[in-house]
C-alpha cells in the first residue's frame, strides 16, 4: 500500500502521548482536531470524523516501514531515505 503526502504543514505541531498497540513504547498521536484543520487547509469542505483514527493508523504503518527500512540497511537511525521508500511524495 502506498500512501500520497503533496506537502508538508506546520499544524502538525501538538501532540498526545498515547500507546497505539504493536508499537513499541510510546507513540505520537496527532490530535483529531489538528487532522481535521490540516485536511481543512488542504481543501476539504468537510472532513468525516473517523479521518483522524485512519491517518493515526497510517502514520503508524508509515513508521514502521521507514523503522524497518534502516534495519535492513544495518542503521539505527531512520533517514529521509527510508520514508522515500515507504511514502511516495509528489
């Protein structure tokens, strides 16, 4: 699966400490109203309400392929090159 991101935004800036299950110790959650604002910003007339519940869990899956990506090329630390690999920007 594939996942599109055309820009980046500074909304993205509050952030819930929650567990989200299979990942290990603590994960950020981006709070339902910041995922609302930034589709808003994006063009969104309307956003559904279990939008951001679906970008919390792709951000997760997003996360874990870029974590993996630099296993698998021997490093501990992720680079832009492992979200390259996960995450398709246009």
């Amino acid at each position: 699966m594939k996942y599109f991101i055309t820009h980046q935004n500074s909304l993205i800036s509050e952030f819930n400490l929650v567990k989200i299950e299979g990942v290990k110790g603590m994960a950020v959650k981006l709070p339902k109203a910041t995922v609302i604002k930034l589709f808003k910003k994006a063009g969104a007339a309307r956003v559904s309400g279990d939008v951001a519940e679906v970008v919390n869990k792709i951000v997760v899956e997003i996360a874990k392929g870029a974590v993996k990506s630099a296993k698998a090329a021997g490093r501990k630390t992720v680079s832009t090159d492992d979200l390259r690999l996960v995450v398709v920007v246009s």
